[in-house]
C-alpha cells in the first residue's frame, strides 16, 4: 500500500471537513425552511412568496455540491430575515477551511525546521585528541599522541612563521589540515 504524504492527509482531512460542514449548512437551510412552512407569518398568503421554496437545496451530486455552497450567499440573500449566528459561524468555517486548503495545496514546506548547525570539524579535534582518539585518529590518520609530537618537532620551523600583519594559523591546526587532505585525497 502505498504511503500517504501528510500533505495529503492534511488535504483529506481539510475535504473532509469541508463535507462535514456542506452537509451542517444543507441541514440548516432545511430546517429554517420547515421551520418557515410550519409557522406561516400573517403576510404570507401566497405559496409563491414561500421563502422555503427558493431555498430548498437540490440533491447534491459531485460536480454540483461546491458551486451550490459557493452560492450560499446568493442563497441567503433570498431568506425572509437576516441570518442567524449559526449560519454566520458555518459560513465562516466554510470560508476558514477553504483558506486552509489552498495554504496547505500551496505550501511546499509543512513544517520548517531550523537549519542544522555545522561546526567545522577542526574545532572539534581538541575535543576528540582528549575523549574520543579513535574519532581523531579515524579523521587525521594518525594517533593523538603522534599528531602532538609531531606538532613539537615542527612548530619552531621559520616555515610556519611569518612578518606579515595577518598571522598564520597555529602549527597544529596547519597540520591537521594538512593530514586531513592527506588522508581523504
């Protein structure tokens, strides 16, 4: 069976919902209209000028049921009275869960998460040459205390030294980097 993405889960739930919430709005046009036609107002003589008749919802079909809740306020300009605060609040849900599909159905990223962060291993070797040297040695090719007598042997060098204003990096950080390219080329 194939895995369902939580983007579309998100838009199943979404249409779900939506479903739900036709079928509340249908039930409630319904019962205002029997509502209507059980209790007829003094000026209410002809059937004609039933406002249950222009608002009874037709069966709804697929391709009918989002442009018969898309005219639900075409529908609702029809009634006797004003709305009522049931009808505003699924009116308003219906417009919430539309906002919601379409920012779901346009969203390429769910949920963000924050970048990693990536320190450069360098800086981790000190770390690694006291407590974990399988880790050091696995990254520079030689042992800890190998990588620190060589350091001694070279770090008085004139190579590793210079007059200029921008100073050279530390002798062992100029040969980790260096057993390092050595190791991974």
């Amino acid at each position: 069976m194939p895995r369902v993405s939580e983007h579309q889960k998100l838009l199943n739930a979404l249409s779900t919902a939506k479903e739900k919430l036709e079928i509340a709005v249908y039930l409630k046009i319904l019962q205002d209209a029997i509502l209507d036609a059980e209790s007829p107002s003094p000026h209410d003589t002809d059937s004609s000028d039933n406002p249950s008749s222009s608002i009874m919802p037709s069966p709804s079909t697929p391709e009918s049921s989002s442009s018969d809740l898309n005219n639900l306020s075409a529908i609702s300009s029809d009634l006797s009275g004003p709305l009522d605060l049931t009808m505003i609040g699924l009116l308003s849900s219906h417009g919430m869960i539309e906002a919601l599909e379409d920012e779901v159905t346009q969203a390429h990223v769910l949920q963000s998460h924050p970048p990693s962060i990536r320190i450069p291993q360098l800086a981790l070797l000190d770390e690694w040459q006291l407590h974990n040297p399988e880790l050091f040695q696995h990254k520079l090719r030689v042992s800890p205390p190998v990588f620190t007598h060589i350091v001694q042997l070279i770090e008085n060098n004139p190579v590793f030294h210079n007059n200029s204003n921008n100073p050279q990096l530390p002798v062992g950080t100029q040969l980790a980097i260096f057993l390092n390219a050595a190791g991974h080329c």
